[in-house]
C-alpha cells in the first residue's frame, strides 16, 4: 500500500527492492518533482532525485440540456432549456455550473435536428476543463399570408369559379430575406357554393414561392374571403293565345305557353304558373286579356336540372289572350289546334286528360279536351216506368260528324236505332239535348247510348 513512508527489509543485507512513488489522487493541478530519502541504522542515508509528476486537468461534460425547436427568423441564434449539470466530478467534490451559455445553430436555414453550438460555460475551478455539451433543434417554415386581395361579386352563372381583385403581396417575410422571396403560382379561386347568395365563402389555392430564401417559408393561402352571387336577370314572358267563344281555357300551374331567355346554358323551365284577368270561360265575351306568368319550375329529368328560381331576378311579360267570335261551323281539326293538341293526343279516338271522353266526343259534346270534366251532369235517368231519356250537349258548330241515340234491351244484342223524341234547350254556342225512347212491350229493362262518328 502507498504510504508516505516505507519499511523495506530487516537489519542486515537487504535485498533489492523496487520502490513506486506516486501523487495524491487530490493533488491539485501542476507540475510536481523532489527526493526520495533512503535511511538505515548503521549506515549512511541516501537521497534520490525522482523525476518530475504533472497532474493534468479533469474533462467535465454538460447535461441536463436541450435544444429549444423553433420558427424560421432570419438568424441563426437558438435557445436551450434545462438544468446543466456538470458530468465527470471526482474526489467528491460537488460544484455548480458556472458561465453565462449562448447557443447557435450552424447556419439560419430551416431543416430538422440541427446541431445547436453552445459556448459559455466556464471551468468549476483549476482542476477541471468544461467541453461544451452538443445538442439539436429544429427550425420550421415561417408562415406567411397573403394580403390585399378581396373576392369580386358575380351574377349567378351555374359556376364555382371566382374572381380575385388586388394585387396579391406577402406578410411576414424577413425584412433581410424580401428581396429573396417572390410569390408566385398560378390561384384557383373557387365559390364552395354556385348558387345566389350573399357573402358566399370562397376557396384559394395554387399561390407558391420561389426564391432562394423559398425554402425557409410556408405560404398560406388566402382565407376569409367571401363575395355576393347576385341573382342572374331572365325573362318570362307568356305565349299570347287565342280562342274562339264557346271554348273554355286552363290557367294555373303546370302551363307550357310561354318563353324564357336568359338562363344559364344547362339549365331550363319545365312550367310556369299563368293566370288571366278574363277570357278563359267558355261563355267569354270577344276581346283580349291578360295572361302573367309567375312561379317557374323546373322539370323532373335525369339527370337532374339544377334550375333553381331563387338564381334569377326574373322579369315578367305578360302575353294577350285573344277570344274572338267562334265560327259557324269548326272541323275537328281546327278545334284539335284551338285546344292546343298535336301529336297522337289530337287523334280523334284519344283521350288526353283521361276522363273517358274521346277528342271526338268532346268536339261533338263542346267539351275541354284537357278540362277532365268526363260526363259530369249528363247520361241516362228514367222518365217513367215506360221511358229512357239521355241528355247530352251537341256543339252547334260541329261539322263532318254524325250522331246517333241507340237502344239496347240486354247489351249483348245488337244496338238499334229507335223512335226517339228530342227536346232541345239553347245554351249559346251548344244545345242541351234530351232525347227519349219508349221501352218496347214486354221489356223489363234498356240501355241507351250515343254513338259518334266520323263518316
């Protein structure tokens, strides 16, 4: 064991021996020499020089740091957070941390887990030498925003596209990086919703940067902006008609007669609602009347029409319903064309509103093709216990056609043509007419009909 003295041997010869000299673990830092003095009873000391000794300093380490992550600034300068804590003490010895630390990044530029350089800690005392601790952080894009730009308003146009007013500059840009950092890009401005309304909310993307600070931002796109989509101006107007007295007209919705401009390419009205001051009973006097259309609509198709009223500021025009005096006489072809039928409607056999009156029957009767009156007030009631009467309308214009009152006994017999008397009652542009047959002897039960026809 190491001692500051030694007992080698006993009296007499000693044999040789090697001696270790060394410092004290607590010896202080420097540059250490002196003698090793060698004494023994009965002889003469000696002394022996031993060569010189240095104890170098101890090398500490820092703990108890970390890099602080940050946003882009323009320097390079960085913060770190903790409790430093010296690493590598000995000889128990217990010190505070000394210095005032500054820390930096290797250069200012974004990027991830970059190395952060701190300097300023200073050695405890003599006996030690501090390295500064290495940590890292991370610098983010700095945000910046897009400033003096406002939506412009638009008519509706089925569209989500917008317009953008202003020139578009950039907020937040380092006063040492403005002339490195040019926004660019090509913007899609977009409405999040294409129908009429006010203070719509819209959507910008497509602005970039570029530049050789670029990389060191993160532009954000336009938000906040909203603007009008103002109601697109169209007209209705309503188809001017005509008709002779003696025929009734229908008004109200779900009408066709009219005409429509300016809407948006795409999209169409199915109906419109018209209304008429006069004119549309068949008892009308001739002269003309208003038709106003109203209440557009859009019709049922696939796929769907996207029309929508409340897009429009419509205008209204009235159109002119002309009644005039009927004609003597009216083929079944002018009156087909009066009651507006074409196609495979204005047949005479057809039935377009599907009361169970063929068009003939009605040109024969002066009934609407499309009123869906049927036979309503008319038909069979018995006259007496002997007696079938049958009351019918019978235009006074009709032309080209014949009628005739038959008689059944049972139904599956022939039908005949019997005695029949007639009373007529003068209704202006038709005749109420009653006809009625006696039942033959013997019969219990008749049927009467009215058979129209085309010769």
């Amino acid at each position: 064991e190491y001692a500051a003295t030694q007992t080698v041997g006993a009296a007499g010869t000693v044999a040789t021996k090697t001696i270790y000299v060394r410092l004290m673990a607590t010896t202080p830092v420097g540059t250490y020499s002196g003698n090793v003095t060698c004494n023994s009873t009965g002889s003469a000391g000696a002394t022996v020089t031993i060569v010189a000794s240095s104890v170098g300093k101890k090398q500490l380490t820092i703990s108890g740091l970390t890099g602080v992550n940050r946003v882009y600034n323009g320097d390079a300068g960085a913060e770190i957070t903790g409790t430093p804590i010296y690493v590598g003490l000995v000889n128990g010895d217990d010190l505070s941390v000394t210095g005032v630390p500054s820390a930096s990044f290797s250069d200012k530029n974004v990027g991830v887990g970059k190395t952060v350089t701190i300097s300023g800690f200073t050695d405890p005392n003599g006996n030690y030498s501090v390295t500064a601790p290495a940590v890292t952080a991370t610098i983010s894009p700095k945000e910046v925003v897009i400033v003096d730009l406002s939506a412009a308003n638009k008519p509706y146009d089925g569209t989500l596209s917008g317009t953008l007013i202003g020139t578009a500059s950039l907020l937040g840009v380092e006063t040492t990086d403005q002339s490195s950092v040019v926004l660019g890009g090509t913007p899609l401005v977009s409405f999040v919703s294409a129908s009429a309304g006010l203070a719509v909310e819209m959507v910008v993307s497509g602005y970039t940067l570029s530049g050789s600070e670029a990389g060191n931002y993160q532009v954000v796109q336009p938000l906040g902006l909203a603007a009008n989509i103002f109601p697109k101006p169209a007209t209705i107007r309503a188809n001017d008609q005509t008709k002779f007295s003696g025929v009734s007209l229908n008004m109200g919705p779900g009408q066709t007669q009219f005409t429509v401009i300016g809407l948006v390419p795409g999209e169409r009205i199915g109906t419109v609602t018209l209304t008429a001051n006069g004119g549309t009973a068949s008892d009308a006097l001739p002269g003309t009347y208003q038709i106003t259309p109203s209440e557009p609509a859009a019709p049922r198709t696939v796929p769907i029409n996207s029309f929508q009223a409340l897009n429009y500021a419509f205008t209204y025009i009235d159109g002119i319903l002309t009644v005039t005096q009927a004609p003597t006489t009216i083929s079944f072809s002018e009156w087909a064309t009066q009651n507006g039928l074409s196609g495979s409607d204005a047949a005479p056999e057809a039935d377009p509103d599907h009361d169970g009156v063929s068009n003939l029957m009605a040109y024969y009767m002066a009934l609407d093709p499309k009123g869906g009156q049927g036979m309503v007030g008319y038909g069979l009631k018995a006259v007496s216990d002997s007696s079938l009467s049958l009351t019918y309308r019978r235009s006074k214009g009709v032309t080209g056609v014949s009628a005739t009152v038959q008689a059944s006994g049972d139904l599956s017999s022939s039908w005949n043509t019997p005695s029949v008397q007639e009373s007529v009652v003068d209704k202006g542009t038709y005749e109420e007419v009653t006809a009625t047959v006696t039942t033959p002897t013997g019969s219990t039960k008749m049927f009467m009909r009215l058979s129209v026809a085309q010769p």
